[in-house]
C-alpha cells in the first residue's frame, strides 16, 4: 500500500473539513431538511407498529375475539399505506439529491480545472484529477443524500424506541438497554477494522486493475522483452494480496455479524425470560411481551449502522479534503477585478471591449522560475519582438525552449518584470483576449472526439465548410483527409487515437490556420510527419506566417535557417541569438548543433534537439 492509502486510513475526524461542506450542501438545504422529515415519519412508523402487534395480541388473539377488528385493520393498512409514502417520497429526494449535487460538484470541478494554470497540470497526474472529479464526489453525495439521513433515522428510532420501552415497562427496558452499550462498542471496534481492510482490498483492487491495463497496453513490449514470466509473477504477487486482504475482511465480517446475533438473541432470551414470569404472576399482558421482544429484535441493527455510517464519514472525510483541496486550489495566473470588469472572463467575454493585436512583443528585465522550482530560468531578460518577426527557438530536448513562448503567451507569468503586448503590459488585459488571438500546434497535439471537420473548426466556430476545407489544403492536411473513410466526416476517435500522430498534426495544424491569428506559435510541429509532408508544410508556413508575430520551436535546424532571430537555449539559459548566418559565424554553440546535423542528414540519420 502506498504513502496516501496509509495517510487516508489514519485519518481522525477533522470538523474543519466537515464545515467546507455547508457552501456544497446550502443550495439543497430544502431537499435535505424535506426528507429528514419524511425520514422521521417513517421512523416513527416503525416505533409504533410493535404498539399495534401488542393491541392485536391482547384484544383479538387472547381472547380469540373479532370485536373492532374492521377499525383496527383499516388504521393498520392506512399507517402503513403512510409508511410507504414516506418511503417512497425519502427516496425520491435523496436520489434527487445524489445526483443534482453530484452533478453540481462535478460541474464546479470542471469548470474550475478550465480556469487553472498551465503548472496546475504539469505537477498534477490526470489520474489523480480523474479520481476527484469522478469517484470522489459521488461518495460525497452518496454521503449527503443517503448516509446523513440513515444516521438522523437510527438515531431517533433508537431514541425513541428507548423512550416507548421506559414508558410501557421500564424494568423490561433496562434488560435490553444494557445490551445495546455491548453491541454499541463491538460495532465501533469491528467497523473501524473492516473499513480500514476494506480500504486495503479497494487498494488492490485498483492494483489489480492497473495490472490489467498495463498487460493488455504492454502486451508486444513484453513479448519482444521476454519478461512474460516476470510479469505473470508480479500480477500473482498482486493478486495474492487481494486474497489475503478479501480472506481477512470475511473472517472479520464472520466473527462480528455472529457476536451481534448473539447479543440479540441474548436480549431477547432476557426479556421471555422475565416477561414469561411477569405475565404469569399477571404483571404484565401477553401483547405487551410481544412488543418488547420486538423492539429487543430491531433495536440493535440501527446500533450496528450507527457505528457503520459513522466509520464511513471518517472514510468519506479524505473524498470532501480531496475535492475541496481541487476547488480551493488557486490559480496561478488570474486576472484583476478590474481587467474581468472590462474584458470579462474564459465563461462571460466581453468582446466588445477587446483591442485588436498587432503582435509587438516585448520581454522587459524578466526574471522567471517555475511555481515548483527552485531556481530561476530566465534572469534579467530583454528582448524586443517587433510585430510579423519570425523567431525560432532551438536547443537540446529538455534545454527550456518552451518557457519563453509560455511566458510570451502567458501560461506563465514572470516571477519578475513585464511582458509587454503591442507596448502593455499583458497583464492589464484579459487571458483569454491574449489565448484568442494565438495560434498553437504542439508537438503531441490533442483532438477531440468528433469528425476531422469539427475538430478543424474548433479554431473558428463560425467558419463554413469551405473555409475549413480552404484551411486544410494549406497545410496539406486534405491530402491525408481524402484517404480516409468518409472524408472530412470520418471520426477522429477519442483523443484522435484513429488518426496517426502525424495525421493528427496536420489537422492540428489545419485548425490554427483557421483561426487566422496574428500571433503563432509551432511547438515542433513537424516532427511528427514524413520529409515529402514537412516540405509541403515549410512551403505553406512560409506564406502563412507573413506579416505575422510566430515562434518556431524547432528540432531540425533545417527548418529555421530564414527565421528573423534565433534563440539559442541551453541549460535554461539563452546563450546565443541572432539570424543564422551571424551564428555561424560566431562558431559557437549554434555552429556545432547545425555542423552535426547536417552531418547526419548526410548520412542518413536525424537527432532531435
């Protein structure tokens, strides 16, 4: 078991947590207050109905009379036709409530996850934002619409079958009193155990899940490796440890259910034993006895849930930490009262009141380290963009090519200094006016599922079918789209996981195109697509990329040899800059990156910088 499952297990009842609750559960306070009451109804119910068993046995069995009888079974069938309202109506509410705050829950977790910033997600596993927004908050619902109720309705039946007992015979009731304490702390002891092994097959179970996976996604790896038997070895270390927790939870289960029975059945032999005597000596009636060993029956299964809920609020107490951890988790990059005010937001923008781009960029004495980092990447940098200058950034894989175009796009912000756009500094306006006009094809570019069409026109909604297949036939992607199944309408899978990574550039790419930005930025974008493609693609980018403000992060330098500066990044640091010819010239660091790679084009082979 790792570090969080044994943090979550030791976890103790924290009211802190419990209290960020109240802002969750406020917009169904109605619902909520609706079927406790209806909850008790019902529990009510079930403390009157031995009531009625006791008023049948003395008025219509021991005197084997019918007298009354008509009345008495009208009221019974009309409690009871009550009872199954309350039921019907307690569980309608608090599906309601299950899935309307489920949903609510997901829904802000969604929508907050689309306002974090870039290092939110470069520090953070998908699994882990998965298992919060999915997992996580459906036990928290669960929890408010079903367990919280289940807990208010064996509390008041216990209550108040306590007080009925005390009223009708209070001697009778002690008798099943000083059980109840018994079986109260055996389910305490025996709850909190089964739910800290039940964790642990949950654990590996999960295990066991992700075993699967990997074997089935690693199947060829394995057989080209030749580690089937190491392979099979672990899974039967997995899931031997799965047996092993799965045996102690039913050893468990089997010593704690008999020791409850027992207890009942020991209640239940006390109170025939001295109801036998009392009705004999005429102290008390046979429909009397019969209650109280109903209630000695039925009293102590609400005792054991008692403890069960209450052991899984302790458990559902990690998902709440967990979700509003995600909720509270600031952002990185936000903007002022003052630029929303004006510009508006990602989910209200306002327009209207957006200035058009030019696309100068400026780098004013920026100083920047990443929000996880220690030291500093950039130190007192300046540099000067004018708008349409076409700026390629190069340098060995892990060098930090990527940070100055997240800092000129404002993924990140400088820890220190301005970056100034079309001569403001960015900060004043708003991320999405900035993100709008932005133009990004990664090196792993994402589609969505959908046809190649809708995914093209994810750069600009608004765009007709020509304008999209116009935006393909610049990057050559129509020649990919004719081959496929149904052209421009054939599906691209979930995470285009249909098309090859190089086709799913190429409609990436498309997809920039039509958004006409003044600003963009090519993240590798060719590394992907073969050397007939990427000449179609230079020919295009070169007509394309006129007149606007671009970033080319190459690992060919082939590629970038007309670019108007080049950036030379090493280490994080940027050491060289300038046009081609005059890094050449300078016999530096440029000079033996461009030297080996036209060595190896020569010869065949290609490295990636």
């Amino acid at each position: 078991m790792d570090e969080h499952e044994n943090t979550q297990i030791k976890k103790n009842f924290d009211v802190k947590i419990w209290k960020k609750l109240i802002p969750i559960a406020a917009p169904f306070k109605k619902h909520i207050l609706l079927a406790a009451f209806v909850m008790l109804i019902s529990a009510g119910i079930d403390i009157l109905l031995p009531l009625f068993q006791s008023h049948a046995v003395d008025n219509f069995i021991v005197p084997q009379s019918t007298d009354g009888l008509w009345g008495f079974a009208a009221l019974f069938a009309a409690v009871l036709l009550l009872q199954g309202a309350a039921v019907t109506a307690f569980s309608r509410l608090c599906m309601y409530i299950e899935m309307r705050l489920g949903c609510d829950l997901k829904r802000k977790a969604f929508i907050h996850l689309q306002e974090l910033s870039f290092s939110y997600y470069n520090t953070t596993p998908v699994g882990y934002i998965l298992a919060r927004v999915m997992s996580d908050t459906n036990r928290i619902a669960g929890m408010l619409a079903w367990s919280l109720i289940d807990l208010f309705w064996a509390l008041f039946y216990v209550l108040g079958v306590f007080g009925v007992m005390l009223v009708l015979n209070w001697k009778l009731a002690l008798l099943v009193v000083v059980v109840v304490p018994m079986v109260a702390l055996l389910s305490v002891a025996f709850e909190g155990k089964i739910l800290n092994v039940n964790r642990k097959v949950r654990a590996a179970n999960s295990r066991i899940t992700g075993a699967y996976n990997e074997g089935i996604t690693g199947a060829k790896t394995s057989k080209t490796l030749v580690i089937e038997d190491r392979i099979s070895g672990e899974f039967n270390d997995i899931t031997a440890n799965m047996r092993r927790q799965s045996m102690r939870l039913t050893r468990l289960n089997a010593t704690f259910v008999p020791i409850v029975v027992f207890f009942g059945s020991l209640a239940v032999a006390a109170v025939l034993v001295r109801g036998g005597y009392m009705v004999m000596d005429s102290a008390l009636e046979y429909g009397m006895l019969s209650a109280f060993i109903a209630y000695a029956l039925n009293i102590l299964e609400p005792v054991q849930n008692i403890a069960g809920i209450l052991a899984e609020f302790i458990a559902t107490q990690v998902n709440i930490e967990r979700v509003t951890t995600l909720l509270e988790h600031p952002c990185d990059i936000q903007d002022t009262e003052e630029v929303k005010a004006k510009y508006g937001d990602a989910f209200a923008p306002k327009q209207e009141n957006w200035e058009p781009i030019r696309g100068d960029i400026e780098f004013e004495h920026v100083w920047f380290k990443y929000p996880d980092g220690d030291e500093y990447v950039l130190e007192d940098f300046s540099l000067k963009i004018p708008a349409g200058t076409n700026v390629a950034i190069v340098g060995e894989t892990g060098a930090g090519k990527s940070t100055l175009v997240n800092l000129a796009c404002r993924f990140f912000e400088p820890t220190q200094g301005r970056v100034l756009i079309d001569g403001r500094d960015y900060r004043e306006r708003s991320q999405l006016w900035l993100h709008s006009h932005l133009g990004y094809v990664l090196q792993n570019p994402h589609l969505f599922s959908g046809t190649v069409r809708e995914n093209i026109r994810y750069g600009r909604l608004d765009a007709s079918d020509e304008e999209v297949e116009h935006a393909a036939k610049l990057v050559s992607a129509d020649v990919v789209v004719k081959k496929l199944e149904n052209g421009y309408d054939t599906e691209v899978g979930e995470g285009g996981d249909r098309l090859s990574t190089g086709e799913k550039q190429l409609v990436s790419f498309a997809r920039a195109v039509l958004a006409d930005p003044p600003i963009f930025v090519l993240d590798e974008a060719t590394s992907s697509i073969d050397t007939v493609t990427e000449q179609l693609i230079q020919d295009a980018i070169s007509h394309i990329l006129g007149g606007r403000t671009s970033f080319l992060i190459a690992h060919r330098l082939s590629t970038i040899r007309h670019a108007d500066l080049i950036l030379v990044v090493r280490d994080g640091k940027i050491i060289e800059q300038g046009r081609h010819e005059e890094l050449m010239d300078m016999r530096g660091y440029y000079h033996s990156l461009y030297t080996a790679m036209q060595i190896n084009e020569a010869s065949g082979a290609q490295i990636e910088i």
